[in-house]
C-alpha cells in the first residue's frame, strides 16, 4: 500500500496558488478530455489537481512540466478551477524549493533570461540590430507609440521579419513610434508559467522602471505573451501602461481609414487564433478582420477555431523545451492546414512562428505551405 | 391621562447576545429610564417561564406598557405581543427592540456594543411611551382559489382544493393541461407508464364541477392582496368555436399546412389546425395563426378545415374575426404551478447538438421510447435504423458553472430508466457517462442496481466532446464520445451511434415577468424562492401566494406531488378558517388638512384610499380592510394629512431623537 506523505512546504505553496477553487475539483475529468496533449500522449490533468488537493503531487515526473497553458481546460472546468495557476505553482516548488529536476533546455533558457535578459543568451546590446537598417528613432518622451517586439522576433532571423514588417507599415503611415533601449529585457510571461517566480519578478521591475522612467504610455506588442503579461500582470507589480496588440493596432488602422490594403495576395490563408490572444485575452475578430482585408485572400477556418483552437504547443515554457516527433501540435495544425487546402498558415505570435516553421520543414511541407505573421502579409499588401 | 408605566426584558439568548453585550448592564440602566418601573434580564425570554415574568408584572407592577429587547421581530414580535395580550393588555402597546442581528451578532467590542444595546433599549422606551392600543379586524376571505399552470403540480393542487368542494380556476398557458408529465414515456423508479397514470387525472380536472379550466390561457394582471385578489385572464382566441368542436380531428388530417410538432419535440409533424395530442384536456382544436394560410392571407386562401367542419366548430367567422377574450374574476388564494423548461444543449458546442441529427435531448428519448409516439415505441435514428450502441451523458448544463449550478436531481434517474429502456426496446449496449450518481429517493438505490445487473456500462467521468471525427475504422460513421474514464485514469473514445443528453431543468424563460405579476421573488438560480427552504417550503413572501413544483426547483414527481398537496393545504387551512386578520396598523386620513389631492390614491398597491366628496369638499378615505400599512400614501401626501398608526411621526421622531441622544 502506497503511504500519502505530503511534503508539506510545497504543498502550502500549491494550495495557496489554486486558492479556494483547487478545493472545489469535483474530479470529473472534463480537463483531461479536453486537454490536447490527450491528442497525442496521456497526460491526466484532473489527477494532478487531486494530488495538488492531497499535497501527493510527484514532483520527479515529467507531467509537471506538460502543461502549455492553453487555456483549453479552464475555459470549460464546471467548478471554475484555475488549473494553469496551480501547474505553475507546482513548477515554482520545484524551481523554488529544488525538489525535483528542471529539465535542461529550460534550465538552460531560464540562466539566459535571468543572465542576459533573453532566452536565446544573445548580446543585450544587440536587441535592437534588427532596425537597424529601417530608421527607426529611440523612443523619447513624448513619443506616442512603443513598438515591443518581444525577443523572439528581435533575435531570430526568421522572426525577425515580424518585426521588420512592423517598423516597414508603421514607417509607411508615418506613424509616432520608437524603440526602448537595449537594457531592455524579455516579458518573462513564459518563465513565470514555468515556475520561475523571482527572475519574473526582477524581468517585470527591470521593465517597468524603464517604461516609466522613459514616460510610455502605450505600448504596442507583436507577442501575446507580452500583451498578457503587461496588461494582466504587470498592473498589480505598479506597471500600468496602455497595452495593444498589433492586430488590435492594424484593425483599427483599417477602421479609421489611415490603413489601405491595395496590393493582392490571392491565397488560401488559414489562420491560427494564439492561445493567449484568443482564450486568455478573447480577442479572436480583429487578426481575422485584417486578413479579410487584404484582397484576394480567402480566409478559412481550422476545424477547431477561436474558443476551440489548437495551441501550437508553445505556451508555458515549453517553447524551450523539446518535444519529440509525434507529439508536436504544431504537426496536428500542418496537416489540417494541408487538409484544409491552405497555402498560408497566419499567425500573430512569435511561438507560433517558431513552431509552425519547424513543423512545415521537418514534415517537408515547406514547398507547399507558408508560415506567415499577419504583420508580415500587411506589409506585403501595403503595396 | 393615566400614568405610563414601563417593563424592560433584556434577553442573553444564551451567549448569542450575553457573549458579547454586558446585558446586566444593559438592564440596569434600562431601570433609570423615565417611566420604568421595572428592568429585567432573564437567559430565554421566547422561554415560557421568560414569556411568564412579562403576563406577572403587567398585573403584580399594572405594567401598561411592555419593552423586550431581544433578536430580531421577525419570529418574536408576535410571541411577545401575544404575551402582552396575556397579561390583559393591548397587544399594540409592546415595542421590540433588535439587540441580537442589530448589535451582538454584528460587534465584537464588548464596550461598544453594550452602549449600542442601551441606546437600542432607551429609543424602544422613548417610543413605547407614545404607543396606541390598536385593535386588530377580522375580515371575510375569497374562498375561490386560482391555480397557475396545468402540469402534474397544478393539477393535483386544484383537484385536492375542488374535491373540498371549494371552487378553482386553473389556468394553464397551452392549449391542453399536462405539462411535462404527459410527455414522458414511463416513470422511475417504478416504470409506471406516464399516461396511465395522469390521464385519469386530467380527466378529472376537466370534468370536476368545481374546477372552471382556462387553457390557451394567461393571467396578465393580479392586484389585492390575500383573501382578496382580482385576476385579470387572457383566454387566447383558439380560432374555433369552443361550443360546437367535437374534437373528431377531420380539420387536421385535411389541413396542409405542417410544422414541427412541439408536443413531439420535432420528431412528428403537427397542422395549423391541430390537437395537441391524442388525450389532450380539453379535447379541442386550435388554430396556429402564424401557420394557418386563410388567416395570413386574409381569407383569401385555403379554407380547407371550413369545409370538412361538419360541426361547423371553423367558420370564416372564427377563423378571422376571432380575438383574445379577457376574463376577471375574484379569488382568496393563488397556487403558482409553472414549471420548468429543458435546457438547450446547443449553446455547448463541443457536444454537437443541433449538429448532429443522432445527438438527442431527454425529451426527445421520451417521445421515442413511448408505444404511441412518433416511432412507435421503437428507438430508430434519424435515418432509420436501430442503434448498436447508446450514449448516455449526464449533467448536462448542471452542476457547472459555466450554465447552472445546482443539480438538476432527476437526470441520474431519468438516465438509468433510459439505459433500461434502451435494453428493453433495443439490442443496443450502453454506456453510461455520470459524475457522481445521485439515487437518493425512494426506490432509487434499488433502481440503480437493477441497471447494473442489466449490463449498462458506467463510466465515471464529464464528456469533454462528442464528434463526428473518426480516428479509426471502428469510429466510422459514428458519434465518438470523448471523455476521462476517472475510475481508469485513461482517456476513452467510445463509438455509437445515438446520444442522449441528460439536459438541466431550468426556471421558464418567462420567469421573470411571471414572479412580477404575483410579487414573486427569484433566487439566483432564477426559480420561485420559497418563504423559507425548510420550514416554509411552500409558501412566498406573499401572504396568500403558495408556489408548487418545478418553479421552485428541479424536482422529480413524487416531490413535486407531494408540494402541490402541501399547497392545497395551505390554501384549505385558510378557506377553513374562513377569515382573514386585517394589519391593524394602519393609515388614517386627517380630513382636517386633506385637498381630496389623490395621489393616495395613485400610488397605493392595494387600492385602499378613496377621494369622495364629503360635505361638498373632496377627502381621502382609506379602506382599513384592504390597508396593508406599508406607508406609500403617507410619503407621498403632500399635505402630510395621512399618517400610519403605531409608526406616527411622533413616535419616529421620539425614537431617532434618543438614539441620537448621548448615553
Ligand atoms: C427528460 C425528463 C424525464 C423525466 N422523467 C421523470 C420520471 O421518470 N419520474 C419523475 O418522477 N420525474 C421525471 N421528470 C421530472 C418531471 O418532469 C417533473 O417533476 C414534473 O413534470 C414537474 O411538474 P410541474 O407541474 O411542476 O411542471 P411542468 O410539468 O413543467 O408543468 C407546468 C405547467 O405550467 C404551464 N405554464 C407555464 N407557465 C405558465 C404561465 N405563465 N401561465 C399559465 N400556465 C403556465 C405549462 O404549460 C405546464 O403545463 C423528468 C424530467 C425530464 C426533463
Ligand atoms: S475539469 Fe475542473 S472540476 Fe473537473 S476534474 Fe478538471 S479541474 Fe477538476
Ligand atoms: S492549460 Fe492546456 S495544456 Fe495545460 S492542462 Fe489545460 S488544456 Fe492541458
């Protein structure tokens, strides 16, 4: 018979994390169900939640380091469980209290972003060499917009284009915008999900300082991991800024008129809501507005869209994380996209990009299927 | 005038009240007020010996006024008035003060709250001093009953008060009285055939000569107040003559026009002529205005039902002159009866329903298993064959957050008479998706064993989505029901080919104008709220307004019968008694001051004031029978010529002025 010893310290921290509604887990599986790694592999959401009731929960096993933070489960618990803040509870006990094992890549990533301020361990000072070239002004106070691209886009040299995109329409319209200089550092939205409370805390207090002390007022972001982070998390640590998404930014551009999208694109384009543009934040009509914008595209649906989209496999730290062939959603995604007819799978978020990159070439899709951002297909119609 | 002498009680109500405020305290300085000749406190004043200390000093110390400071009125006010009464007093001459949900209940410093007491006891002193005697008034009760809806509460409330020999109106929205009930197929936990059983009920309302039945019917205004209410129905045009129908049926067979009927739940058709169904009470046709041709053209169309009428019940007159009548009459007592709607699964869109043509509701299921309905008794689906397997998915828009709540209570039930039902018309396996099982009534446990030794397969776990998406050969052309097998700890995909969702019982959509029209209050669930959920289960807020099954709350038969019979009782024990007590507290009109204005009149919600001339000039006058004393006429009496008896403005001011005196 296996004997319950709960280790107590973890388990106060877990049970204070899912709070009173961890108490309410009725155990009836729907989170299981509903979870997409279930598409792929086992991975028993609503044991977890009752071993976090229990304070039983294995902190050696790999589940604890499963979770994408879809949003997927949550969004239809019957009891109103906050299941992702108690996944990140239990990774905090292990990151925090070193009770268990932080796989490598992570641990690898989280020494980046705590070192040089982005998990790819690139220069600092080198945060901005992607604008270098497009005339982009420092931003001063006084400036209007802050363009944040977010790392990936600002190190990558494929996801670059995401941001150079931004700057190329912003320049375009003639819009008031700058960058933040280089002691600027990543979002830590992700490392904070995957346990990493303190170098979330010294990310978010780095940044705010900087943004206050340079007099920003609204920020304009390509990733919805900064857009959820500075706009739901930041506020409680004393950042409190206006925070748009760049397809918010672009579908009111078209609304107002200032953004004429004349050049065609005739293509089959499949667009992909990013779970925290989508299910976190609940915006699902601009990215789809602009897309229809464009003329000659045809835009389509993915089997499971907007509530019922399909994380890419990115969320939670798990971008830095390896997950074996077979297993990948962002694979799942291609082949629909495939089924479906598309020629361009759309994005709005730097994980996706990396994602869908890798599955379109390792599936040797590459050929036949695009992955593009939607900032990247404006540009392209701005003409 | 004869001097005023006073008695305080100071109740401990154990530790409720003496835990937290010095009650010795309290009562000696209740003691140093003017006029008290005597200050007590004592551990239970509702106590008989506590009620005892108040009858003897009113006639040891000729106590004429009476102060107990205590919990709050709500229960007590009455004891200790009644106490006063004992003693050989007016009842009226008592003043309550709340020490308990106003003071104890509510602080924790013990200091403070002590002072508080003292200050709650010095203004109940200062105001008792200004009380009246009042006299309490019997007046006549209505002994006529409405009862509102026509399912299996409604109708047996009505029989149990009309086989009294007391006379009923029921009045039911539809055009035939049943309500769910008579949809159902057959009855857990005993299997009793539904129509069996309540048909000869029916029969009974429709025949009862004390029952005068309105069907195709609503009540759109209620005014008065118990004993005394006036009702204002809306019979709606059936578009035939009532008079001469036979109910023979030739005008719907001939009539073309179809639509989804409702009493089939869309698994048959019905006409724009049509009865309900085949034992409808009363067994007559109505007419479908929306449907009907000759009525949407004006009578330039069709007509075929005016032909083959040989009662000649359809004439061009009836179907195009025809309006709703309005009928008002006077009853005593109103007994809400009105049931509850299934929720729409189609606003979860993972489990398909409207999607997929084999994805059914309960009621659908009903209709499906029953020998005179749509398919014969035979399970088919939509194409027409018989299903291999059956899925059967609990809680259903129940017990989740996201859609209601509360538990519906009958879906456990009503799940296990299906997987028998499947086994006993059809060869199909079943699989049973539940959370908990919840079998508690009478029979239940024993029902739920019986399923089990029949062979359903249970599975522990919420359906996370049901699709049309095969992964394999053997979920082709299926339905896959995806779900956590919990008990396993595996995530299972079942194949079948039917599903069954076992849908919420939700409050009526109409809820909310309903509960306006009889000063109904709602829960948060959006059911009728009862008086109190133990000891007063099926009365309202309301004096005289009693509510009876399902529009109080999910509920099965036998609970909502034995509901309905508990109203009757209700109602029976006030016809019995034959007389209402009148609110002797009162307004009154100082003719002095009086312009004759009527605004009183206006506002009053019991039409109690009436301006007539008297002398030549005009006055108020209130009707004390009808008074309920609820003050709106003295607030908006620009004169100020209407005040409230034992709440004068007087005795308010008397009591906010020591309350804002320094103790
Ligand atoms: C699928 C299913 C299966 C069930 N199976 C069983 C079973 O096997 N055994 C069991 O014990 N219970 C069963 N139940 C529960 C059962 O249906 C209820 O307990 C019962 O029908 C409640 O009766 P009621 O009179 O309160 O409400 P209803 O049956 O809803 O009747 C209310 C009546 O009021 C009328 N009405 C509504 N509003 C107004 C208005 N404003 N004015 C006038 N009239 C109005 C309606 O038209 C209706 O006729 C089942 C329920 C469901 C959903
Ligand atoms: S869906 Fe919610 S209630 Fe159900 S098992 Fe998961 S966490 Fe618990
Ligand atoms: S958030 Fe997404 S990945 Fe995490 S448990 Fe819920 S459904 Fe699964």
């Amino acid at each position: 018979m296996e004997v319950l010893s709960p280790y107590k310290e973890a388990t106060d921290v877990i049970l204070e994390a899912g709070g009173e509604p961890l108490k309410l887990c009725y155990q009836c599986g729907l989170c299981t169900g509903i979870c997409p790694w279930n598409l792929v592999r086992s991975f028993l959401v609503r044991r977890i939640m009752h071993e976090a009731q229990l304070g039983a929960v294995d902190f050696g096993s790999e589940d604890v380091w499963t979770c994408v933070t879809c949003r997927a489960c949550v969004q239809r618990c019957p009891r109103g469980v906050e299941i992702i803040d108690v996944m990140r509870a239990i990774r905090r006990a292990v990151a925090g209290l070193g009770i268990g094992v932080v796989p490598d890549a992570l641990r690898i990533s989280a020494k980046n972003i705590a070192g040089v301020g982005n998990p790819l361990g690139e220069a600092p000072e080198k945060r901005n060499d992607w604008a270098k070239d497009l005339g982009v002004k420092k931003f001063a106070s006084g400036t209007k917009i802050l363009y944040f691209p977010c790392c990936v886009p600002s190190y990558d040299p494929d996801v670059k284009a995401v941001s150079r995109s931004t700057a190329t329409i912003f320049n375009k319209l003639g819009i008031d915008y700058g960058l933040i200089g280089t002691e600027a550092k990543c979002c830590g939205e992700a490392i904070r999900k995957a346990g990493h409370e303190d170098t979330f805390q010294s990310l978010a207090q780095n940044n705010i300082n900087l943004f206050t002390s340079n007099g920003v007022k609204t920020v304009v972001v390509s990733s919805p991991h900064c857009y959820h982070t500075f706009k739901n998390e930041y506020p409680e640590l004393g950042g409190k800024f206006e925070v748009v998404h760049i397809t918010q930014y672009l579908a009111s551009l078209i609304d107002e008129g200032k953004l004429k999208l004349s050049k065609k694109i005739n293509k089959k384009v499949i667009y992909s809501d990013p779970c925290y543009l989508g299910r976190h934040n609940e915006i699902y009509d601009e990215p789809r507005k602009i897309l229809q914008s464009i003329p000659g595209v045809e835009l389509i649906e993915f089997p499971d869209a907007r509530e019922n989209g399909l994380c890419c496999g990115g969320g939670g730290g798990r971008i830095w994380m390896d997950t074996p062939k077979g297993e990948r959603f962002s694979d799942i995604r291609v082949e629909q996209a495939v089924g479906k007819g598309a020629d361009i799978i759309a994005i709005a978020c730097p994980y996706c990009f990396l994602n869908y990159r890798d599955s379109v070439l390792s599936m040797g899709k590459a050929e036949t299927m695009q992955v593009k951002d939607i900032a990247e297909l404006v540009a392209e119609a701005i003409g | 005038m004869e001097e005023i002498r006073i008695g305080v009680y100071i109740c401990h109500c154990g530790f409720n009240i003496a835990g937290v405020v010095n009650v010795e305290e309290v009562a000696k300085y209740a003691a140093t007020l003017p006029s008290v000749v005597i200050s007590r406190e004592y551990r239970y004043m509702c106590s008989d010996p506590g009620q005892d200390l108040i009858k003897n000093d009113i006639k040891k110390l000729g106590l004429n006024r009476v102060v107990v400071a205590s919990c709050s009125p709500r229960m007590h006010e009455p004891t200790f008035r009644k106490a006063v009464a004992d003693g050989g007093l007016n009842p009226y001459l008592y003043e309550h003060a709340n020490i308990r949900e106003h003071c104890s209940w509510v602080h924790d410093d013990k200091e403070l709250a002590t002072k508080k007491a003292k200050d709650l006891v010095r203004a109940a002193v200062k105001r008792v001093y200004r009380h009246e005697p009042l006299v309490v008034k019997e007046a006549p009760l209505n002994p006529n009953v409405l009862v509102v809806g026509g399912g299996i509460a409604g109708m047996q409330a009505a029989l149990d008060i009309a086989n009294g020999q007391n006379k009923v109106y029921l009045v039911e929205r539809d055009p035939s009285i049943g309500g769910h009930m008579i949809q159902l197929d057959r009855t857990f936990p005993t299997l009793d055939c539904s129509e069996c059983i309540l048909t000869p009920k029916m029969s009974d309302v429709g025949h009862h000569p004390f029952i005068e039945l309105f069907t195709y019917s609503e009540v759109e205004e209620v005014s008065g107040s118990i004993g005394n209410f006036k009702i204002k129905v809306r019979k709606k045009a059936r578009h035939i003559d009532e008079s001469k129908c036979i109910g023979c049926n030739v005008c719907e067979e001939k009539c073309p026009w179809k639509t989804d009927s409702e009493f089939e739940m869309g698994l048959a058709k019905r006409k724009a002529v049509y009865i309900p169904f085949a034992q409808a009470i009363p067994h007559l046709a109505v007419v479908d205005p929306n449907l009907c041709a000759y009525i949407k053209s004006d009578g330039k169309k069709c007509g075929a039902c005016i032909k083959v009428c040989e009662a000649q019940a359809i004439t061009p007159e009836t179907l195009l002159k025809q309006t709703d009548q309005i009928v008002e009459f006077d009853v005593g007592t109103i007994i809400v009866a009105t049931g509850y709607d299934q929720f729409d699964p189609s606003v979860i869109p993972q489990y398909g329903y409207g999607k997929y043509d084999n994805v059914l509701t309960g009621l659908h299921f009903e209709r499906m298993t029953c020998a005179a309905g749509p398919t014969g008794g035979k399970i088919l689906l939509k194409d027409g064959r018989e299903p291999e397997r059956i899925a059967l998915v609990h809680c259903v828009g129940s017990r989740d957050q996201n859609y209601h709540e509360y538990c519906s209570r009958v879906c456990c039930m009503y799940a296990l008479k299906y997987a028998h039902l499947a086994k006993e018309l059809s060869k199909a396996d079943v699989y049973q998706f539940y959370i908990d099982m919840r079998c508690f009534g009478e029979g239940y446990e024993e029902f739920y064993k019986r399923c089990s030794e029949e062979g359903v397969n249970f599975i522990r776990g919420k359906v996370a989505k049901i699709t049309d998406e095969a992964l394999s050969d053997e979920e082709k052309g299926k339905l896959v029901v995806i779900s956590e097998d919990t008990l396993l700890g595996k995530l299972v995909r079942v194949p079948v080919d039917m599903v069954i969702l076992c849908s919420a019982l939700e409050a009526r959509s109409d809820a909310e104008n309903v509960a306006r029209i009889f000063n109904l209050n709602r829960r948060a669930d959006g059911f009728f709220l009862e008086r109190h959920v133990k000891l007063d289960p099926v009365a309202t807020p309301t004096d005289g307004i009693f509510i009876a099954g399902c529009c109080e709350g999910p509920r099965d038969i036998p609970d909502t019968v034995a509901q309905a019979e508990a109203t009757a009782a209700k109602a029976l024990s006030l016809i019995s008694k034959g007389t209402i007590t009148t609110e002797a507290a009162v307004s009154t009109v100082d003719e002095s001051i009086c312009h004759g204005c009527g605004r009183c009149e206006e506002i009053c919600a019991f039409h109690a004031p009436k301006v007539a001339s008297k002398n030549g000039t005009l006055v108020s006058s209130i009707n004390e029978t009808l008074c309920k004393g609820c003050g709106a006429c003295a607030v908006v009496c620009p004169t100020g010529a209407i005040s409230i008896k034992h709440f004068t403005q007087d005795e308010i001011l008397a009591e906010v002025a020591a309350l804002t005196e320094v103790s």
